[in-house]
C-alpha cells in the first residue's frame, strides 16, 4: 500500500499515540467477549481485515461501537480503503509499551476457550 | 491461621469457584487504576492485607466498591478477621487458569507507572 493513502485514510478516524495508550484502556477495551474475538481474528490474521470479515453476533452498529473502542484505546488500527473500514491490530506499539503482555493475553483467551469448550 | 476459621468467614462473602473466574471479568476488574493499584500491592505484599492497609484517594465506599469487584471477578479473596476485612491475591487460581498473565499485567502496570512518572 502507499504510504501517504495510508496516512491519509488513517487521519479519518482518531487514534491515540502510542505515547498515550494507557494499559487501563487497553484492559477495558479487552474486557469484553466480543471484543476479545475481534483481537484474536486479527492477531490469527497478522495482517488487516475488514470489520464485514469478521463475523460477530451482533448488530452492525454493536460492531461499529466494538472496533471503535478497540481504536480509542489504541488496540486496533482503522482506516479507510474506499468503502471498507479495514482493522490491524497494534501489536507493535503494544510490544513495545507493554512486552509480552499480549501475547499472554492472547493465550489465556485460547486457553479459555479449550476449557470452556468454545 | 486456623483452617476452619478462615474457612468460615470466608463463606460470609460470595466469591467464584476457579472454574467459573472468567478472563473478560478479570481484566474489566483491572482496568480501573485504583483496582489495579490495589492488586499491585496485594502482589507486592504477597501475603493477606487489610482494606484499610491499602490508602486509595477515594472515598471509604468507593474502595469498598473497588474490592468488592475485585473480588467478584476473582482476583482477591476477603474474609472478615473480627472487624477487619482482610484481602490477597487468588494468585494460584489465576495462574492455574491463565499462565503468566498476572505477572505480565503487574509488569505492564511497573512499566507504565515508571513511564509515566508516577
């Protein structure tokens, strides 16, 4: 992709700095079941899906509040590719501002779902 | 302490078996800095703390709130101790259920503090 579409469609849409991702947020932004699944689709991914690509059951505007908390609490990134809102997770500014904490995060969700039978 | 004591008043506050902690109620209880400032020092601490033992700048009700969310996610274990009501980390749960994650969440919270100069 080009970098300066790239920026651009970014600039649509809010998104913290990673200087100002605060591990409160991110704890809350994960705290919920949907949002949960929305960030381990992305993580299997390791690249950006679109929100339609991830199927949730759960009215289109529940999804739109769910990937916007993500973004707000500097989990995912967003931006627009015509149409589609595409998503990727941070994992990089994560990485770097809390080390390992995803990755634990993203196994005991796993871990979770085998005992739970999910 | 003896066993049949601790049991006792441990029954007079309802708290989750092991298998029904859930990680979504475990990072919802965590992602308020007071909760999370209370689980450092109970980790900190290692042992078993009084409520009073933990000064939060909040109001006595609001703290009582604060553990009592702890505690319904199963993060700490309270019981009453005559008339204090004493707290500690369910460390052995959480790290049965959900390996490494409470010392990547501790680790990510020192980081943050020391990031943010706090």
């Amino acid at each position: 992709m080009s970098t300066a579409a790239s920026a651009a469609s970014s600039r649509d849409l809010p998104h913290p700095e990673r200087a100002d991702i605060r591990l409160e947020a991110v704890l809350h932004a994960l705290s919920d079941p949907m949002r949960l699944q929305i960030v381990r689709e992305l993580a299997a991914d390791g690249g950006e899906l679109s929100c339609s690509r991830i199927d949730l059951p759960v009215t289109k505007s529940t999804s739109t509040h769910h990937f916007r908390v993500l973004r707000e609490a500097g989990v995912v990134r967003q931006c627009y590719r015509g149409t589609a809102k595409m998503n990727g997770l941070r994992r990089e500014d994560l990485d770097d501002l809390f080390p390992g904490l995803l990755d634990s995060l993203l196994a005991a969700a796993a871990r979770q779902t085998v005992r739970l039978g999910g």
